[in-house]
C-alpha cells in the first residue's frame, strides 16, 4: 500500500490555494497545480503562460465549510460561466 492515498496527496496539494481557482495537469498519472488566480481566467492564463493550456479548472472552496453537491439528471441545469452569480 502506498505511503500517501491519492486523496491525500490532492488534498496537500492544493492546501495553500483554499479560496482561489487552481489549474491543474496530470502527467504519469500525478496532478500538479500549474496555474491559479482569484477566478478561473486569471487561473487558465496563468497556466498558459507556463504552457499548459489545456489545464483542468477547479475552485478550491474553504476548508472551514462542508460541501455536499447533490447533483440527480432532474435537477441538473447547466449554467453558463459568464452569468453572473448572486451572492
């Protein structure tokens, strides 16, 4: 077994993002964070610039709040990205 699960390993990864996009590639099947920013664009230029413009987009949500999506095909309704969201 492993020293270090696969979850683990992304957690610790993106610890220091909390808050912020992460753009992040895999190679050989390891995730590193090759880009981040306040929003996903600052996050996907910031990977560009490094050379990765096909990087995975994630937000990284706080770590003092739980999050649990529920997510059924009936209730699922696509949102685009450039709406606006409410507060």
């Amino acid at each position: 077994m492993p020293a270090i699960d696969k979850e683990t390993a992304f957690a610790d990864l993106i610890k220091e993002y909390e808050n912020q996009w992460v753009a992040i590639d895999e190679r050989n099947g390891v995730e590193f964070v090759v880009g981040h920013g306040k929003d996903a664009v600052e996050a996907a230029r910031d990977a560009e610039s490094k050379g990765f413009p096909n990087a995975m987009l994630f937000m990284v949500p706080s770590f003092r709040s739980t999050f649990v999506p529920l997510v059924t095909p009936s209730s699922f309704t696509p949102v685009s990205l450039t709406d606006p969201i409410a507060d």
